[in-house]
C-alpha cells in the first residue's frame, strides 16, 4: 500500500493525502491551500491523480484547508461518497458555499482588472456556489466512534479530535493480501481542557500514524491567564460607559469559544451581565446555531453553562445575533457598552472592517484581538502597533486600544500534542510529522525522535511512502 503527501508537508493548508492498495483508491481530507499567489496557483493545478479513479474521501473535518477543495475535485469527476461527521456535514453546508462565494467574488475582481488593462483572457473561479451545493449532496454522515466499511478491507473510525465542532481523528484499518495495518491521521488536534469542545480523544495503537504540528514549537498561555487578560481589558472599555469593545473572530469555533468564556465570566461575576453583546456575522450565527443543534458534542462545562444561563428565565448575558446589513449599520451608533464579535477574524474583509472604522478613531473603545493574524493583513498591522491603517480607501487614525489575547487557541500545542502522543501504548512503526511550516514540522520530528525514541519524519511535498 501507498500513501502519498499531496498537501499540508511542511506547511499548514492543504491537508490531502492519497492512499492507494492493490484495490483501492482514495483521499483523506481534501483541502484548499491557502495565503497568497503560491497558494492560489497550487488550487488551480491538475491534481497529481485522476479524480475519477477516487472512490471515496476520508474527512477529518470542515475547515477549508482541509476540506476546500472538495467541490473542485468533483467538478473534476469524483463521484463517490464523503465520509465525514454529522456535525462536520452541517458546517460544510455553509462553509462550502461561503468558500465558493469568495472564489466567485475574486474571479470577478480580477476579470474587471484584466477588462481594464486589456490584459490576458477571462478567468473562471475555482468553483462556483452552485457547484459547491452540489458536492454537498455527495456527504455521508457518520457518528463518532461507530466503525464503517467504505471498501470491502478497508474500515475506518472517526474521534473526536476537540479541534472544532464536528473535528475527527481517523483511525484506517486497510488489509491486503491477507495483512491488516492501522493508520492514524490525527487531522487537527486540539488543546486540552478549552471551552465548547471536548478533550481530544487518547488512541493507544497504530502501525502508522500522521500528527499535525502546527503549533509544535510552542506552548499557549493558559486560558487562565487568557481570562484575566479579558477581564481586565473588557472593564477597561466598559466600566467607564464611554467606549464599545470590537472583536475580530473567526466564525467557526472562536466566536462560540468567545461567548462562553463572557457568559462563563459573567456567571462569575467577574464581569457585569449588563453588557449588551452582538454577533454581526451571518456565518457566526449559522455555526452557533449548528453549536447548539449539536450541543451532545459539546464539553460537560459548556453544557453547565447553558442550563445555568437559560434556568429561572435566564440568567445568562444578552445577545443578539444581526441578520440584514441595515441592523448592522445601526450598530455604527452605538456609542458606548457594546461589545460586537465580528468576522473575518484577521479585519481582511467582512462587516468587522466597518465597526473598525467606526471604533478606531475612538480611544474610548477597545480592540479584542484573540487568534492569529496573518503576515499582511490588517490585523497583524493592528497588533503591530500601526498608527494608522486604510479602511476603504481612507487612512483612519488608531485611537483605540489594541489588546491581544493569547491562549484561545483551536490547536494543541507542543505539551497537548506531547500528551497525545503518550496515549500509545507502543511506538508507531512509522510517524509523519504534518501540518506545520516546514521548521516546526522538522523540529517536532527530531523532538519525537529525542523524547519518544519513535522513528519520526517530516514528509516533503508530493512525497510517497510505500508501507509494507
Ligand atoms: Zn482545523
């Protein structure tokens, strides 16, 4: 048998791996490379296989970087069946066209450009919405823990991995000629111990197994610490009644992770209940409302959270989630005790860039910044410490106090995935170090190699591995 890194070697987007047997063809995960021109020409390439020849796709779960190329690969003939969870399928049925949405927005810029310049012929998006509803049809749902046969001698398990709602670790069972091997693909691991999701399930065995890294060179602040640092900043803003308090967060995990930690505070009453709070991202609503269909999946804390907020009426914050583009221009008013979580969670693009407008120039209000900004992209430049930064065209003064808080992170780092790892009970024959920049992805290869004695490598691009 086979396997073939096709994605996510030595760098963090692009998650897709080939497995081929003397029987059998297929993919686990299948996804968008993301950040840049590189990026955009690697999507567009002919993929290394015949996607007609694929049978079926293995998903860990919905993130686009692991699941964005998907509506491409069908356009490209891949008929068969996605297996990935229920709650994954739910999210993919708004990210999918939401990736699509952008994909069409951006071929439509860039056909305007060379309209203009006179320059090269027309281009098609990646994919449009229609072709993205239509690869939905083709998922399959599986609940977690329960064992499915895709291809006779090929079974296969998904576990919670604690990453995001719906997230998955694979464990791949595949039998030729007689001999049965179990391959682990970790997808994307979570920290321990966060809100919303459940701890990362421990697996024991595996002949082969592939791990992320992409934090597998440092370790995140305790969510302590990250409370304290929430704490602090949101009743500077607040307890003055003079400013709002703005937060960039990414529609899918962070701003559920960000709601229960206020409403967690506020049942503490480290915080005041008096906070009015908006979510004015159609997609966050979408993704907390499928939270909240899914709520078995969530962590026994979160569960006690909601039964305390919604028991004698209700005790739990006020929020309330935006719909149309006017209610979120009614928003630009408020002058003071706001706190509004927006997407996109980097300030690229999305209604947060008006509510900065708006707050910026303020230095009554406050800016939020809890997960990773992009080399490039307006939040980076924010947390940088820019004087002042360009919003539709205009320069806008930063008066505004920027906070950053560290520890909100979906991913272990390198103690949580440490820890994973112990859960073997015996050293996989074979580890590959995955999803992590090309630096990270060595470094926790030779710290496996060193702390576990466990043979560990970190893939290159395109690499193939023949496992016997
Ligand atoms: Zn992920």
């Amino acid at each position: 048998m086979k396997l073939t890194f096709l994605g996510a070697a030595r760098e963090v987007t692009g998650s897709c791996y080939l497995l081929e047997t003397a029987e059998h063809r297929f993919l686990v995960d299948c996804g968008m490379f993301q950040g840049g021109k590189e990026a955009r020409r690697k999507n567009r390439e002919a993929p290394d296989f015949d996607p007609r020849g694929i049978e079926f796709v293995l998903l860990t779960h919905a993130h686009i970087d692991h699941s964005g190329l998907l509506p491409r690969l069908a356009t490209l003939g891949f008929r068969g069946p996605i297996y990935t969870t229920r709650a994954t399928c739910d999210l993919l049925a708004v990210m999918l066209p939401d990736a699509a949405y952008i994909q069409e927005k951006e071929a439509e810029r860039e056909n305007r450009e060379r309209h203009r310049t006179r320059k090269g012929r027309e281009v098609a998006p990646l994919y449009t919405v229609a072709q993205a509803e239509e690869c939905l049809r083709q998922l399959h749902p599986v609940d977690y823990d329960a064992e499915i046969e895709p291809r006779p001698g090929v079974r296969c398990r998904l576990r919670d991995a604690g990453h995001i709602l719906g997230a998955a670790i694979i464990e791949l069972w595949l039998t030729e000629r007689g001999a049965t091997r179990k391959l682990v693909f970790s997808g994307d691991i979570g920290q321990p111990g966060r809100p919303v999701v459940r701890d990362p399930t421990s697996i024991t065995e595996a002949d082969v197994l592939l791990v992320e890294s992409t934090y597998g060179d440092r370790l995140h602040r305790s969510l302590e610490a990250t409370e304290e640092e929430l704490v602090f900043a949101i009743n500077d803003a607040l307890a003055s009644k003079k400013g709002n308090v703005i937060v960039p967060a990414f529609a899918v995990g962070r701003t559920q992770e960000i709601l229960y930690v206020l409403g967690d505070l506020m049942r503490r009453g480290r915080i005041s209940r008096e906070i009015s709070i908006y979510v004015d991202s159609p997609m966050a609503t979408r993704v907390t409302e499928i939270t909240i269909k899914h709520r078995e999946l969530t962590d026994p804390e979160s569960r006690a959270l909601v039964a305390w907020q919604t028991r004698d009426g209700g005790n739990g914050p006020r929020i309330r989630f935006t719909e149309s583009t006017e209610e979120s221009i009614r928003l630009n008013s408020l002058r003071a005790g706001a706190l509004i979580i927006s997407a996109s969670g980097m300030c690229d693009a999305g209604r947060i860039k008006y509510h900065l407008k708006y707050n910026l120039p303020r230095p009554e209000s406050i800016v939020l910044i809890t997960g990773f900004q992009a080399a490039g992209t307006l939040g980076r430049r924010l947390v940088d410490g820019a004087s002042t930064v360009r919003l539709f065209g205009e320069e806008v003064p930063v008066r505004a106090r920027i906070y950053t808080i560290g520890g909100l992170s979906a991913h272990a780092d390198q103690a949580g995935l440490l820890h994973w790892l112990a859960g073997f009970g015996a050293p996989p024959s074979r580890t590959f170090v995955v999803h992590g920049e090309s630096g990270t992805a060595e470094g926790f290869a030779d710290l496996i190699r060193e702390r576990l004695g466990w043979r560990a490598e970190a893939p290159v691009p395109l690499s193939s591995v023949v496992l016997t």
